[in-house]
C-alpha cells in the first residue's frame, strides 16, 4: 500500500480554501434584501478597495473571471471598435476571442515564444501605429505560461495615447502589487477561485473615471452584465440580481484574513515562495518557461526528457502521489508542468509540491539527487525563516 493517501492541491486555481472560509460559507443562507447582508456587503466593499487600490467602487458579479472579462467588453466598447489584445499565451488568446465574439476588431500582439513576455516596446509601437485603437486588453500574469507582463509601462504608454486599459488580474490582484489607481489601470479584474482563496463562482472589477465615461458611449447589447445597474446596486451595499451570497461570506472572511496579513507581506509571501518554486526547479534540472519575467503566482518549467507523456506524469502525480498540479494547455499541452504559489499557500505547501514531483521523476527516469529540489526550496526558507 503506497503511503500517499492525502491530496495537496497546488493549482493556480481553484486554489485551496482556508478552513475558517469554509465555516464562515457553511451556514444557512442569509435572505440578501437585508440589513445583515447589507453589513456584509459594506465590509466586503471596503476591504476589494483596499486589495484593488481604488477609491472606485469594485463590482461583485456571480460569474467565474471569464464573466468580469466579457462585461469589461460589452460595457465599454460599440461595435466595430478596434482594440489591441495582448496574447502572451491562453488568457491573451482569450481576449482576442472575445472582442471578436462582441464584434470588434482586435490586432493581436504575440509573446515572440511561449514564456516571453509582451514588451511596452511593442504596445508603443501599435498605440503609435494605429490612432483609432479603443482599449488595450491585457493579462497582468498569465497564467498558462506565467508570466508578467509590465502592467505599469503598459498603462502609463496607453495614458499618454488616450487609449482605455482592460487588465486581466486574476492570478495578479491579491498576488502582488498592482494599484489600480496609482498605475492607473481602467478596468481591474479579477475572480475568486485565485488570491481570495474562496470557490470559482465571483468575478470582480473596478472601472476608472475614464472607463464610466466611457461605459456611456459604449454601445455593444448588455443586460446580466450592465455595470451601471451593478453600480447603482452597490452603492447600496445591494447587487442588481440575486448575488452569490455563499461567496461573499467567505469573501468577507478572506478579506479579513488578506488585510490581517497585511498586503504588502501578502505580496513579500508569494515573491518568497516563487522564487523558492523556481530554485527548487533548478536544482531538479527543469527549465523554466519564463526566466525574464517570471509571474509571482505561478512557475511553469519544461518537462525533462525522461518525461516521455506529459498528461500521463500530470495524472500520475496527481491521482498516485495525490498532488495536483497542472500541465499545459493547446500546444503546451503535455510539454509543460505549472506550480502554483498563491492565495492559501505557504512553505510547506511548495516543499510537499516539490517533494512529489521529485518521486514522479525518480520513477520517470529523469537524473538528479534525490531531496535535491527540496533542498534548494529549504534554502531560501532558511534565509527568511525570521
Ligand atoms: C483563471 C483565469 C481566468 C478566468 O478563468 P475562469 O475559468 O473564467 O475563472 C482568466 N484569466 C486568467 C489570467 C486566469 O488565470
């Protein structure tokens, strides 16, 4: 009988959730046209502001992150508007499917090779080439080959061109710092099942003053997804329909442990354990996907060429070692492996990640010492460990 009996999840979403969130959703629901759910609503807008960085309002949508991603499009462009989408990999790609879903005509800018970033040198370039450009729709971590992209350079270069930013923060918000105001991002969004630590089911956004302005020019069809309607609920401490009412009070239980953490140790918590993911990497032989600009949320690396199926390494971690990881999507499918090291995850979470895929490897054939990749991870425990 093989002693791996227990299940570690380390996806970059859905990531675990924390067991006081948990007891706080486990409960009799709350009818939401009430006093006591407008108390939990006000608590939860104040503690999105204060993640999001915005003075703005931050919309609660019963939607996964997909959902905040089409209702920045139906709210803020009309048909035939013409916007760059930047397509460092499967979230990128989903931008372009989406504004061409809506009508609009997207130019897309490709990462040069799966794991390259999207430099501002680019978007300049497109901003300059083209003056009818509407939005700049982009990924501030992409998830499917994590990376970063230069949020700030990005916004500060569309500013000074007039042009809207639509930033997708789902593996971002919460992960590390992204003021939204500040840097002056548009439109922020985000979803539950990644840094907040509660299950998919909430997409989450901010829009800027520019961007409300625009949302009353914008004349693409929208209904369950009308942002002003959300607008004028919330400031009510109401939603517009019947909201996930579950999620939000596991959302206020996980605010309140984001904010007792503080943000900034949040943000130093998951540098710590990127860089701990991408040491023990190393010293295992596995090549990472994104050296230059690698995303604080999550580590993908080359499988090694013992590895001969990918998908079947991914299950057998997974379903003999009991810890989920996951591979890659399209063409990265069964070539890559992605750790994640967000939300509800610490030390230990990466030393047991790291512990699994050495004995995966061990039996894969693939060369290197044994402890190894936990070692390296220890290491750089070692140093902070005060
Ligand atoms: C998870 C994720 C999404 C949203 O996916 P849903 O399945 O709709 O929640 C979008 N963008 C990025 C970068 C993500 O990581």
């Amino acid at each position: 009988m093989a002693p791996f009996i227990k299940t570690y999840l380390l996806a970059p979403g859905p990531t675990p959730v924390p067991e006081s969130v948990l007891t706080a959703m486990n409960q009799p629901i709350p009818h939401h046209r009430t006093a006591a759910f407008e108390t939990v609503m006000a608590e939860v807008r104040q503690g999105l502001k204060k993640v999001f960085g915005t003075e703005q309002e931050v919309l609660l949508l019963a939607a996964s992150g997909t959902g905040g991603m089409e209702a920045a499009i139906s709210n803020l462009f009309s048909p035939g508007d013409e916007v760059l989408t930047l397509a460092a990999g499967k979230f990128g790609e989903r931008w372009t499917k989406l504004a061409q879903a809506y009508g609009l005509k997207p130019t897309e800018i490709r990462a040069a090779s799966p794991g390259d970033t999207i430099p501002v040198a680019a978007v300049e370039a497109a901003l300059a080439k083209n003056k009818n450009l509407r939005g700049v729709l982009f990924q501030a971590s992409e998830t499917s080959t994590g990376v970063s992209l230069p949020t700030q350079a990005i916004c500060a270069a569309a500013k000074k061109a007039g042009v809207l930013t639509i930033c997708d923060a789902i593996t971002a918000c919460g992960v590390f710092e992204l003021p939204m105001d500040r840097w002056g991002i548009d439109v922020l969004i985000t979803g539950s099942q990644k840094a907040f630590m509660i299950p998919p089911g909430l997409a989450m956004l901010a829009l800027s003053p520019a961007a409300w302005a625009r949302t009353e020019e914008a004349r693409l069809p929208r209904f369950y997804f009308d942002l002003k309607r959300e607008k004028a609920a919330i400031v009510k401490n109401q939603t517009a329909w019947t909201p996930a009412i579950s999620l939000i009070l596991g959302l206020r239980e996980a605010l309140q442990m984001m904010l007792k953490e503080g943000l900034p140790q949040a943000y130093a918590r998951h540098e710590i354990l990127g860089r701990a993911t991408r040491a023990a990497c190393a010293a295992l032989g596995l090549k990472p996907l994104a050296p230059a600009a690698p995303s604080p949320a999550v580590t993908a690396v080359w499988l090694p060429a013992a590895v001969k199926d990918g998908k079947t390494f991914v299950k057998r971690l997974r379903d003999h070692y009991g810890v989920i990881l996951v591979g890659g999507q399209d063409e990265l499918d069964g070539k890559i492996l992605r750790l994640s090291h967000f939300g509800y995850c610490g030390a230990f979470d990466i030393t047991t990640g790291i512990s699994a895929l050495e004995l995966a490897l061990t039996e894969a054939g693939h060369p290197f010492e044994l402890g190894a990749g936990v070692t390296a991870a220890l290491r750089i425990f070692a140093e902070k460990s005060t």
